[in-house]
C-alpha cells in the first residue's frame, strides 16, 4: 500500500442521509473474485438509468466530479452490509477520504484497510461542506487536520494504529503476522 | 473483583495481546464462519503470500448468497442460471479444498444461511468470539458469544493468523420489560428498538439485551432480535446464556457431549453481567405496549406500528425521499396498502418457529390473487423439517412457492428478485433502495404479518387472523 500523508482536492457533495453500503455498491456487482474494476459500478443505481444511460443531474457524472478526491456525505454513511466491495469502488473511482458525520463501524474498519481515510467533523463544519461543494480542502493525516479555503483547520479522530500503517504504507496483517508467538502462546495457555 | 458486563468477559478471555493508546487489542477468533461472497479476495492474499490457513479446524464454510433456490440449479440438473454466482461457487468451492477448510457446499445436506446452521449445529456456544465476513454475525450474540461481522481484508487475517486488530466497544444495555401481547412478535420487538435507538444509535458499541422480555424468549425469537442489532449500528448484540440457552443447545451435532458438555456448562454459567456492573448507556422498552411493526421507509429505523399513519415531518427532506422511492405518503394508513410479493425467508426470520408462525396463518388460506409468496427456509436441515410437519404443502395449497434454502430475495444476489416498483412485504432485516432489486419496494415485518399480507393482498392485521 502506498503511504498517505496529504490529501488536497476538490469535494463531492452527496447529501443522503444514511448512504449505506447498498447504495454503494448493489449486491448484484459482489460476485466479482478480484476486487479491481469496481469504481464502474460506484453508486450504480444512482448513477445509471434503467438502460445502463449515466442519470446527467447525479453528481459524479458532472464535470466538476473528475479528480476529486474527497467525498462528502450526507449524515452517516456506510451502515448495513459489510462488503468491503464498498470502500473498494470508492477508491478504484479515485476518492481518498470520505467525509461525515457519523461512519458505521465496518465500513469505517474497511475503509482504513484500504487506503481510504474516513473522517467524522463535526456538524457545523459538515453543514458548511454540504453548502459549499467543490470547495478545496486538504486533509493532513499527520496532524490529523482537515484544513477549508478560508483556513479554518478541525481536527478529526483517527485510530492511532491505523494512521501509523497508512502513514507508513504498512499493512495490518504484517503486524499481525509478527504476534505468531504471542498467539501460540495464548493457545497453550487457554488450551486452544 | 469489581463487576463486570458480559462483554468485559468475553473480551478479555480472549485478548492474545491488550489494547495500547497505539496498538488496538489482538483478539482471538473461535470459529470463523465464511461463505463464497466475502472470502475470494481473502484467499487470494494468502495464495500472493504463500500463507496457509493457519486453523483451518476453527474455519467453517457455507454457500448462502448467491446459491440457487431452485432444486434443479442445485442438484445440477439444470446450469445455475447466473453465470457469475456460478463461478463464485466453483470458486469457493476450489478455495476450500486447496487450503484444507471444511465446506457445507452447494450439495451438501447441513448447508444453509451461515447465520442459521452455526446454531443449528451446535457450532455456535456461550462464550465464544465468532466472525465472518457479513454484518448479521451478531445473530450469534444469542448465545452469549461476541459475534461480529468483518470486511474482506479481516476475513484475510483470520484465516492468516486466527486474531483480529480490535478496539474495545462502548457498552450499551437494552432493558427489555413487560410481556409480547398476541400477534407481537421477536421482530416487532426488534424493529421498535431500532425506530428508538435510530439507525446509527448503536455505532461504536454492543448491545447487551437484558430484562424479564428477553429471558422469556426462545433461542430463535432471541437470534431474530441479535441479528438486527446491526441495523442500529451496533458491533454486536448480545444476551447472557441460560437454561433456554443451553437446552437449545443440547445434543446439537457440533455441541459438547457427554463429561465436556457439563464442564462446558458450569462454564458458560459465569457469562453474565455482574450485579452492579455499568453501561456506558441504557436504554428502556416496554414491552408490552408493542403492536406488529412495518416499515414504511428506506432504513430499518423507520417503522411504524401496523395500525398507525405514516408520521409527518415536514421539512424533513430524508423522510420525504425515502416515501418518493416508496410511493407512500405521510399521514396514509400502512393498513391497506397494496402489496405486490411477499417474502417469507432470510438469517431473520426463516427458522423453523417463523415457518409454524406462517402456516398458522396461511393454513387453509389461499393468497390474494397477484400476489407471489415465496417461502425459502434458513437451511436445509429447517427444509426437511418443515416438510416432516407438512408445513411446505400448507404452504403450497395456500399458493406459495417453496425453495431450497439460501439469502435469495433477501438481497437478489442469486436472482430471486422483487420486481421494479413492487412492494415486498419481507420478514427479512433490510430495507435500502434497490436491497431486493433495482427499485423494489421492501417493507419490513414479521412471518405471520408477511403471511396476513399474502392473503389479503395488501396490509393486513395479523392479530385478525390468528385464531
Ligand atoms: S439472509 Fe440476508 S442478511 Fe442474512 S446473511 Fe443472507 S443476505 Fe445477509
């Protein structure tokens, strides 16, 4: 995985409430065996018509959407299904952070595993982002800051592991993997 | 000793290594459940490493969602008409036998929805952490285990290495009193919780359900219940282990047997809350002024009782999308209203007890006509069963189509789907846009309020038709 530090782009807005994994990625688009490709299938339902025609007034089929990194959400995003085929569109259409107010835990787990940084602000700086789309904001992981045009700065919650793996592109099962002796030694020890 | 939640317990008996303000918690996986959707990117990363599974006796796998309902897709009589879900299943099926884990597969007669036959066969216990890759593993909360769903890359870890990387959940109790008046069931009790603590109410915590409600109920109205705790956000669900716990769990295939069964017990009995012990957060229900429920939206949380009018919420601009999509209105009767299909099935109500619940009503009944019920039972174990009882030719005299078991219309993802712009009454958990076909309309309810529904061809009062 390649290490993550500054995210500056343009956003998304898309303001639904409780986007759930669902709506990210339908069911029918999980019996893929890779996980490349899925960013053509990213809010399918939303995006496309019946006829498989892009829905011209969705927001990532407008101009202004190519490149952007940074999506922001409506309230709450990512609760219901735990298909990590979610996080997996969203990055392979290009976003780095996902924005809101509230992420359901898994979708949250899965982002970070992915190199997808979700990030939870609070409710006024969410409100401004919603009435202010395709505004540049920058992301530092480091600081774990989340700068707007006019310079405000907030800080947002990441876990502490997680933000040392992406800021050093290492990945969670190396460290794992690491823990052989402490996880036979737990097994001798409770008979496992 | 200071007292301690549930969940404190099982936690710590399984922390391989504590939690650090740097480092989550290693924590040990008993029995990883896995099925042919979340787990061929996970192989595939151990094939790139050269890794094998590193307990392949605590790994266990089914195929629930995208397996045919139809006898002849699956017997191979006929090609599974899905060409996509047919390569997963091959897929899986060769995944399974490269690295030495034990598959109920396509054919095989304990097959069933993951979250029903780790019960069923006595897989899942008291005291146990289980996950798999699909969010209603707390379904196995019922048991007193710390169960929870896991995404691809974890499904990859567990199989590497048998632990997960874990921050410890905020503790959250749901106190549960008064008892379920007739015609209210596990799931009107689930769905009313859900409307109270909202669809994100639950995010960072498990929720213990306690109180004289939920020790009155069976395993199976307690698994409908766990199983749900997801669509509030929650890690997990649980309840304590007890007598009904353990009697459920007696002579269970995969169950400890004989002198192991006892010490397993005396075990399993110190899995409760403390007296004393504190919750992050409470919450109260009363119980016994629950009705059916239904949902009239597009998440789980927006509910109402059967005999109640959507509410109104102006200005409200979520509430107003989610009835466009529905083609409802706020401040119209649910009672009444049209329906198109009826879904009895699903890891939330296609068990055994919700089978006999349905054919209660559906007996010597006939569904309105138009109306497509399709019945899919949770395993084939509960399919032989009911067929023993004679349930499925209830079912079929009433004009039910009866199916092999599996997901099926619960998510579409084998083709089982609802038709644009239909209504579909489903006793399943989820409700989104699109959950069972692009456009389909879900509402959610119990077995028998799905039953009355088939019957009458719109919104009906099971409480009508019980005798
Ligand atoms: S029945 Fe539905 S909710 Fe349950 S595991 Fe299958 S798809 Fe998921």
């Amino acid at each position: 995985m390649d290490p993550i530090r500054i995210i500056r782009s343009r956003t998304v807005v898309m303001p639904g409430t409780n986007i759930d994994t669902d709506q990210i990625m339908p069911a029918r688009f999980l019996t893929t065996t890779t996980r490349e490709g899925l960013g053509a299938h990213l809010f399918a339902d939303w995006r496309y018509d019946g006829a498989g025609r892009p829905i011209a007034d969705f927001v990532l089929n407008r101009a202004e959407a190519v490149g952007c990194q940074v999506l922001v959400a409506g309230r709450n995003i990512g609760c219901g299904s735990s298909r990590e085929h979610a996080p997996w569109g969203l990055y392979d259409y290009g976003f780095r952070a996902v924005v809101s107010t509230e992420i359901a835990d898994i979708f949250k787990n899965n982002s970070l595993k992915n190199g997808l940084l979700p990030i939870v602000v609070d409710e006024r700086t969410h409100g401004w982002l919603v009435e202010h789309p395709g505004v540049e904001v920058t992301i530092d992981l480091e600081q774990r800051t989340l700068a707007l045009p006019d310079g405000r700065q907030v800080e947002f919650p990441v876990e502490a592991f997680a933000r040392v793996c992406l800021l050093n592109g290492v990945d969670e099962t190396g460290y794992l993997l690491s823990q052989q002796d402490a996880i036979r030694a737990y097994e001798a020890r409770t008979g496992k | 000793m200071t007292a301690t939640t549930l969940f404190e317990k099982l936690w710590r008996a399984h922390e391989v290594v504590a939690e650090t303000a740097e480092t989550p918690a290693t924590l040990y996986v008993d029995l990883h459940l896995t099925h042919e959707v979340t787990t061929p990117q996970a192989f595939a990363v151990l094939r790139g490493r050269g890794l094998p599974v590193r307990r392949p006796d605590r790994t266990v796998g089914t195929m629930d969602h995208s397996t045919p309902t139809v006898a002849d897709e699956l017997y191979g009589r006929v090609p599974i008409r899905l060409e996509s879900a047919a390569r997963q299943v091959r897929e899986f099926e060769k995944n399974c036998a490269e690295f030495g884990v034990e598959l109920l597969g396509i054919q095989h007669p304990d097959r069933g929805i993951v979250h029903i036959i780790g019960p069923e066969l006595g897989l899942t216990q008291p005291g146990k952490t289980i996950v798999c890759g699909d969010s209603h593993t707390s379904t196995h909360g019922a048991f007193g285990a710390l169960a929870f769903g896991i995404g691809t890359t974890e499904v990859g870890q567990v199989l590497a290495t048998q632990c997960l990387l874990q921050r410890k959940a905020r503790t959250l109790a749901v106190n549960v009193e008064g008892a379920l008046g007739a015609g209210v069931t596990a799931k009107d009790l689930v769905l009313a919780i859900i409307q109270r603590l909202g669809v994100a109410g639950g995010t960072g915590s498990v929720l213990e359900f306690r109180g004289s409600t939920i020790r009155a109920l069976s395993m199976d109205e307690r698994m409908t219940v766990c199983n749900m705790s997801i669509e509030a956000g929650a890690r997990a669900g649980l309840v304590a282990p007890d007598e009904i716990t353990f009697a459920y769990l007696k002579g269970r295939p995969r169950a400890p047997a004989g002198a192991a069964w006892d010490e397993a017990v005396a075990g399993w009995r110190g899995l409760v809350t403390d007296p004393g012990a504190r919750f992050d957060r409470e919450i109260d229900i009363d119980a016994a002024g629950l009705a059916p429920m239904i949902t009239y939206g597009t998440n789980p949380g927006m509910s109402v009782a059967i005999d109640e009018l959507i509410p109104q919420r102006p200005g409200d601009l979520i509430h107003a999308k989610a009835l466009e999509y529905m083609g409802l209105e706020a401040g119209q009767r649910m009672l009444g209203q049209e329906i198109n299909t009826v879904f009895i099935g699903s890891c939330t109500n296609a068990r055994l007890s919700d089978l006999r619940a349905a054919a209660t009503v559906l007996k010597g009944r006939h569904t309105a006509k138009g109306v497509t019920l399709l019945i899919v039972p949770g395993s084939q174990r509960i399919k032989r069963e009911a067929e023993r009882e004679g349930l499925d030719r209830v079912f079929i005299e009433a004009g039910a189509e009866w199916r092999e078991s599996g997901c099926s219309m619960c998510l579409g993802m084998n083709g089982d789907l609802v038709a644009r712009g239909a209504y579909c009454v489903s006793t399943s958990n989820r409700n989104f846009e699109g959950r069972q076909g692009v456009g389909a309309r879900t509402l959610l309810a119990s077995p028998i309020t799905a039953a009355a529904a088939a019957i009458a061809g719109r919104i009906a009062d099971p409480r009508e038709l019980l005798a």
